[in-house]
C-alpha cells in the first residue's frame, strides 16, 4: 500500500467517522436531512458511514474491507449529489460530497488495481 493511499484511506475514513456520528447526534444534521426531504434516512446514514469508516480502518489489515466501504462510500456520494441537485443547492454544496466521491473512487480503484494484481 503507498503512502498516498494510506493518506487518502485515512481521510475518508476519518471524515465519514466525524459525519457519520454528526448524522446521529446533532441537532444540525437533523435539520439539514429534513432540509434534504431524508429525514427518515438519517440514522440509516449515519450508521453506515460509521460502519464503512470501520472498513476503512480494517482495510489496513484486510483490503477487501477498504474495497468494499469505498466502493460503498462512493455510491453513498452519488446519492448525495443526487439530492443536492433535487434540492437546487448552489454549486458551492457540492464539492464536499464530489471531493468524498473522488476520494473514495481513487481508495476503490487502488485497492481493486493491488489485488487484481496479487492474483
């Protein structure tokens, strides 16, 4: 695994763990899944942005894990791209949710090409 991999496991990770627990927990993210006409969908997300963070982290040791929560992740970024654009969100709401997408294509891509490779 290179060093640019681990980093950009690490942030994802890292990232998806704070949201995930913000989706759960604050009053904030409440208003903005109600904003997002989800607010049934927000415990859901949270729960699963924590578990593909754990993934991530298990990814170190075991890579199909990393492979399969980025590939998760990524998915979960088209849909939030999805809603962003339903609900009219000025271009500025989009980056967080398309750099997550990029981030997690590239952690995706780069687990796939290494076991691809192993076997």
């Amino acid at each position: 695994m290179t060093r640019l991999l681990e980093t950009a496991q690490a942030i994802s990770a890292l990232g998806f763990l704070g949201y995930g627990f913000a989706c759960l927990i604050t009053p904030h993210m409440r208003k903005e899944f109600e904003r997002y006409g989800l607010p049934k969908m927000r415990v859901l997300t949270g729960t699963l942005q924590i578990l593909a963070a754990a993934g991530l982290f298990l990814g170190y040791r075991q890579p199909v894990c990393a492979l399969i929560s980025a590939l998760g992740l990524s998915f979960m970024m088209l849909v939030a791209l999805w809603v962003r654009l339903k609900i009219k969100d000025p271009a500025t709401g989009f980056l967080q949710a398309l750099a997550c997408l990029f981030l997690n294509l590239f952690v995706f891509t780069a687990h796939l090409l290494h076991l691809l490779a192993e076997h």
